[in-house]
C-alpha cells in the first residue's frame, strides 16, 4: 500500500511506511513483520526446559497511552484527543474515510491527485505563506494517501496548534484546484509512479492485490494507471471532494499537549461547517467500499523481467479483518513465522524456526536473500502470506525457499509448534506493539486508524491481556481454517521467474 509525504519547508516528495505492506515501524493493528532478536529474560542456546519466558509488559501495569477522549460535533466531525504529560508539542490532523477504495475504474487514482493539489494553496492563504509559516515556526505539514484513508497531518509548537488546525481545514475546503497546478502535480505523479515500479515490493502487491480483489476498488493502485492520471481534471478532483470531504467520514485528532474542551471547540471552529453526507449517500458509500471487497480470488501471476537480476515472490491467503476476533491470532501466527534477512547475519539464534533453515540452506550462503511474513488489513478483510526476495546471481532458487515456507505453514496448521516456540513469538509481537506506540506521530496515526476503523481505541493493557489469554490452540485452529485447501490463495511474481512453481504445485506441497 502507497502512502506519500509532503513537508512544506522542502516540498518534495518522499515515502513514508505508514500503511505500507513492508513498513518497518509497527503498527499494533497492521502488524506486517517481526524482530528477529533475543530478549533479555531467555537465551537460546540453553536447556529451554529451565526458561521461563515472561510477557514484555505486565498487564497490571501496561501504559493507557492509547485511552483517549472523543466526541461528535453536530455535523458528525469525530474528535479526538490524546493528552501527554510534560510535552509542549502535539501532532494534529484529519483523517477522511476516503481512499483508492472510494475510487472507480475511471477516476482510481484521483484521491492520491487530490492530496497532492492540497499544498498548491487556497482561496485564503497561498502556496508561499502556508511555506513561511511552517518554514518560520518549525513545524511540519504532511499527508498521505492509503487505499481506506486520506490523512493531512501536522508536527507542531503547542502554541501553533490552531493555526495547523486552520491551515489543515482551509487545505481540505477552500483549495483552488487551479489548472497550472493540476498540470504541473500531472507530471510529479507521473513520475512518483514511474519510481514506484523501480520497487519490486510495490509492484509485487499491488499485482497481489489486483489478483484477490479483482472485482472490487481494494484492488486498485493507489496511484492509479498512466492512463487516468494523464485524464484526471479539474471537474472530476471537485466532484470527488465534493462526495467524500463530509463532516460524518472525518475524525479530527490531537495528540500531545492538549486539552479536549479546548481543542473541540478549535475543531468546531474550523470543521463545524462542513456539510453532512446524506444518509443515502453514505449508505451507498459503505455497501460500495464493503459488499464485494470480501470475496477473496485465487490466482497467480508471473511478471518476466530479463534485467532484474532477483526473483520477488507474494505468496497470501485470506485473514482476518480489522474487527475479527481472529485478527490477533492471525498476528500470532504471523509472528511465529516471522522474518529473515541475509545481511543481518543472525541465523540459530533467529526467534523462526523457517528464518533457521533459510539461513543454513544453500551450504550456508542462504536460501533467499530475505523473507518477511505480513499482514495486511482492512475494514472488512485481511491478506497474510509471506514476500520473499531470490537473487539468481547467488545461486538461489525460489522454489527451493517457498517449499520451506509451505513445509511451515502445514507445521503450524498440524500444530507442531512448542510452548517454548509461541511464547517466545507472543512476548516479541507484544514487545513490537508496545513499542511502536513510542511519539506523538506514531500514537496519532494508530488513534486515527483505529477510531476510524472501530469507533473507539482500545487500552493497551486490553490489548496485551487479549493476546496473553490465546492459546497455542486457538492460533493453531486459525491456521487450520485458514490453510487448508479449500480456501483462496494466491502468489505473484516479478523478475527472474522461471523457476517459481506454479500455483498448483505450491498447493500440492502445502495440502498433500
């Protein structure tokens, strides 16, 4: 998944992993790898009989940074706030349910076109004063485009915290979409999307999703196709602003130093006037992102490229959504898998046992260059499976690491995994997602996310007390009914791909 970022003080472009299929900071519900290391209360090489592995944080004690303080303004704007203690800096902004999944066929790509417009200035202040105030005062500008959400977010000063809600409100209502503009962003998306198929990962999932949603809009690229970028106008930029920037589909969140009275009645100052999106409207909205996007495709796709010295292999199955009481043990299992990579030179002393064998297979020179199991989610479905990376210089065939991966996946469906094997993978993913609530962007994103998602957040001490009470059992019951032969499944490849197997042979491997 695509997300893109903007600072006003440089104005360039740049990617950002929030939301992305192989984000390296962890996202407590989009949890996409797993820390290879050994934490301090065990040691491998030990009698494991004598360990005792205990969870990283207690739930009698876990940190309530995720409770927060939320309200409704009469035009249905969420507001929510996040107070931190001994801070003079907050990050603020909007998250607007409205993403590629909004899209259709003939205009995907125009909520990413749109949020690049957002910086071109207003009817009220222009491009070169939004820069001077941000460039003047320290602070930053940002946003991104994922497939569910587009969120305009600022860093900033306690004492400038107003002023970033106005400027993200006046970006989001009073843009000029003027044409020089449109047709200058033309050319940065063009060639924003031109680098996006340098990066294998890129190309690689969204082929994947492409595959398993191919009858839904959660299946289109972010970016959209050449051909719609080049088309994208004026007209069709306001039409969609003017369907989807409703009050009722925005949460407006602060974390930070601040004051939730204060801070709402800012949010009502500034987004109380945007209009409500009709009931029929927004029923039409929710049956059209949520009816179809559920039904989860087969399929495989092979893309030769004679110049890519690599192979980048996407191997998924359908998982469980945001809100499933599967989701945490879809995350266990994820962990459990875990994560290789050659250069980081760990191999016995790896938390997976699959990170073992790659690493000791090819004489030792490995059998992949990496891997990294993920899981990908969404409002009403989820992806998990495995990216792999082969490089044909070193030796290595693909078919040889994606039997090992299938060998792994039928272990822990026939639940041959160890006490000792789950809780070591349940203390490191509890370690992860404590750890990745660590600054007020961070924490921002995930309040966002996950207000956006549920209505509310959840307690991390809730959190770690519903993933202390899994049981081995309960994560290998998900894998039983989740890998099994008569569920969907999926792989894409890119690159040197003559010696990936077929779909047919990865399931004879997986199932017979």
């Amino acid at each position: 998944m695509y997300s893109t970022s903007r600072t006003l003080s440089n104005i360039y472009k740049q990617r950002v992993n929030t939301n992305s299929i192989l984000t390296k900071r962890y996202k407590l519900f989009n949890f996409k790898n797993t820390h290879a290391y050994t934490p301090p209360n065990y040691t491998l090489n030990k009698n494991i009989s004598n360990i005792n592995i205990e969870s990283p944080i207690s739930s009698n004690n876990a940190d309530d940074i995720l409770d927060c303080t939320i309200s409704t303004l009469p035009n249905g704007v969420t507001v929510v706030s996040k107070h931190i203690d001994n801070l003079n800096t907050a990050t603020t902004g909007v998250f607007i349910k409205t993403g590629s999944r909004a899209e259709v066929f003939n205009n995907n790509g125009v909520a990413h076109f749109l949020e690049h417009l957002a910086f071109k200035g207003t009817r009220s202040r222009s491009k070169l004063e939004m820069e001077q105030f941000f460039e003047n005062n320290g602070c930053h500008l940002n946003a991104y485009t994922s497939r569910e959400n587009t969120v305009y977010f600022s860093h900033t000063l306690k004492d400038h915290l107003e002023t970033s809600v106005d400027i993200i409100s006046d970006i989001i209502t009073n843009s000029k979409f003027e044409k020089r503009d449109i047709e200058n962003e033309r050319d940065v998306i063009i060639r924003e999307s031109e680098f996006v198929d340098s990066q294998y990962d890129e190309v690689v999932f969204d082929h994947l999703h492409s595959i398993i949603f191919k009858e839904s809009s959660l299946g289109f690229p972010i970016l959209g196709p050449i051909r719609n970028i080049k088309k994208i106008d004026r007209q069709e930029i306001k039409n969609f602003t003017n369907q989807h920037y409703k009050g009722n589909r925005m949460v407006v969140v602060a974390v930070g130093c601040v004051d939730h009275l204060q801070f709402s009645s800012i949010v009502e100052k500034y987004f109380g006037k945007l209009p409500k999106a009709e009931d029929n409207n927004e029923q039409e909205i929710k049956e059209s992102l949520h009816k179809r996007p559920t039904e989860f495709f087969s399929g495989e796709k092979k893309i030769q490229k004679d110049e890519v010295s690599s192979t980048n292999i996407a191997i998924a199955l359908k998982s469980a959504s945001w809100s499933s009481p599967d989701y945490f043990k879809s995350i266990l299992a994820q962990s459990i898998v875990g994560n290789w990579n050659k250069s980081d030179g760990h191999s016995t002393n790896s938390s997976s046992k699959l990170a073992q064998i790659a690493a000791a297979g090819n004489n030792n020179l490995g059998l992949a260059e990496s891997y990294m199991s993920f899981s990908t989610t969404y409002g009403d479905v989820g992806i998990w499976g495995i990216y792999i990376v082969c490089d044909s210089n070193q030796n290595q065939n693909p078919e040889l690491i994606i039997k090992e991966v299938m060998k792994d996946w039928k272990r822990l469906s026939n639940g041959e995994v160890s006490d000792y094997e789950f809780e070591k993978c349940k203390a490191l993913l509890i370690s992860s997602l404590v750890l990745s609530l660590d600054g007020t962007t961070a924490l921002f994103e995930e309040i966002g996310r996950q207000v956006c998602t549920n209505g509310k957040t959840y307690k991390v001490r809730d959190i770690v007390n519903t993933l202390e009470n899994i049981s081995k059992d309960d994560v290998i019951d998900w894998c039983r009914k989740s890998i099994n032969k008569d569920s969907p499944l999926a792989i894409v490849s890119f690159g040197q791909t003559q010696k990936v197997p077929s779909l047919e042979k990865i399931k004879s491997d997986l199932y017979d």
